[in-house]
C-alpha cells in the first residue's frame, strides 16, 4: 500500500496482530517510495541516466534506474526492519493465519461510504491541515529576507558545506525540508530557487527542466544522489501525523523520521566519496 500513499501504508499495518511486527512495518514503511515521488524519480532519470540515449532505448534505461532505486528502498526496508527486530524491538516472530471468512455479497453503498468518510476524507483532512500552514511558511521563505537575500537564500547557504558533502547543494536539500507536506513539490521548490523566483513553479518540458538544472552545476553524480534521497529520506507530514496517532506515540514518530532520512545521508555520502575518488 506504501507505493500509492505512505500514509494509507501506515494505516494498512492496523491488519498485523503483533504490536511489534505492527510498529516494524510503520517504521519501515516509508522506506518504499510513495506514488508522490514518482514523478520527480522518472523526470530526473529521464534527463541524467538516460540522456545519451534515444527511442525506446531511452525509456527502458529509465526505466531500469528508477526500478533499481526502488530495489534499494526494499532491501533497506527488510535490512532496517531485521536490525529493529534484534535491538529496539526484540521478540519472537509471530505466525500468520489466513482464515477465509464465509462469503458475504458486498454492500456496496456501506463499502463506499466507509471508504470516503473513513478513510479518504479522513487522510485528505490531514493533509489540507499541513498544507495551508506549509504554503504559507513557502512563501515567506521566499519572499522575506535581509540584506538582498530570501530567507530560503540564506537558509541554502548555510546548508550547502553540508549538502556538499552528500553530492547536493544547499537549495536541493532545502527543497527536500520545504517539502515535507508533500513529495510532489520538490521538484518546483528546486526550480523556484534556481529562478530567483518567490512562487512555486510548474515546469512540464522536461528540456526545460533539464536546461535549468544543467545551467545550476547539475550532474549524474547529483542525480543519482538525489533519486536516492527521494527514496530515503523523511516522511511527508501526513505520514508523520498518520504514525504518531497510530503509535501514540512521539518518541517511534521520531524514529520513523530519523531511519530513512539518516540512511540516505549515509549512503549519499558514501557514493559521494566513491565518485570522488574515481572522477
């Protein structure tokens, strides 16, 4: 379920009896990329890995990048959850019974009604409620500052030495903190600070995209490393807000935020020196 949202993820491990193994799966959860990271995973694969190539060789390169980072957030998924399962949430394995319920025609009215008052209405309030207050902190960043500078200028500056080091620079990981309400609008914060500009932008020609990213010191080795921050990095604030009534919890909401956003860290810094050290 994490593919289409993660927060829908979340809310599906209410299905595991063991509050561990439960609270294993919603830690692990965002580890697999959610349909909203899609889009960005595509456009930067598309112009970075598949550039030298044309035609459907193009598409199949593509292709191949993006399914291979998701390879790499399911492995991490099963690495970190066995890690879990030996430290902070140790225990027995439990067994799973299937038990087939006698067959019953479907309600549908009851289904549909439940499913949009129960469920999709209940995740959309959510996120209208991290929107709003989100959109608000983008603009001031954007349009506020000192000195001649925007907030989201200086705020870049300082986080550049350390983005550096994870083969990034400092507008890309701010867009990537700026982006917490929603996966989707990364990409257009990114654009929107290349541009100077003090609104979202919504770029579809991907030669334009490609020009602009090109033109502000963009390479495979910041593609690459950015496809696998998309994969690993923190939840969106729905997902947060979804763990932490799931867990009741603050302290496992700051767990399920720091797990995948500290391994892609790691391994962007790791790929960082590697290609540092061969190019």
């Amino acid at each position: 379920m994490g593919f289409g949202c993660n927060s829908c993820g979340v809310t599906g491990c209410r299905i595991i009896d063991s509050p561990r193994e439960r609270l294993i799966a919603i830690l692990t959860n965002n580890f697999i990329p959610c349909n909203g990271r899609f889009p960005f995973l595509i456009t930067i694969a598309s112009i970075f890995i598949a550039g030298s190539f044309s035609g459907i060789g193009a598409s199949i390169i593509s292709t191949i990048s993006v399914i291979g980072i998701i390879i790499l957030g399911i492995i991490l998924s099963f690495f970190i959850s066995k890690i879990l399962s030996k430290t902070l949430l140790k225990g027995k394995p439990s067994s799973f019974v299937l038990e087939l319920p006698p067959y019953r025609k479907p309600q549908f009215i009851r289904i549909i009604i439940r499913s949009i008052f129960d469920r999709t209405l209940f995740v959309l309030g959510r996120a209208i409620s991290v929107a709003i207050p989100a959109g608000l902190v983008i603009w001031i960043f954007a349009n506020i500052g000192a000195g001649g500078e925007s907030i989201l200028t200086i705020v870049a500056n300082f986080l550049d030495p350390f983005a550096k080091l994870m083969g990034l620079d400092g507008y890309i990981l701010t867009a990537f903190i700026l982006g917490i309400p929603a996966n989707e609008i990364v990409l257009p914060i990114i654009l929107m600070c290349y541009l100077a500009g003090n609104t979202l932008v919504d770029i579809e020609d991907t030669q334009t995209i490609a020009k602009i990213l090109m033109d502000n010191g963009w390479n495979i080795l910041t593609a690459l490393n950015v496809m696998i921050f998309t994969i690993l990095h923190f939840p969106c604030a729905t997902t947060l807000l979804t763990i932490k009534k799931e867990t009741g919890s603050i302290k496992w909401t700051l767990i399920s935020f720091l797990l995948p956003t500290l391994c892609g860290v790691v391994i962007c810094m790791v790929t960082t020196a590697i290609y540092n050290i061969f190019v």
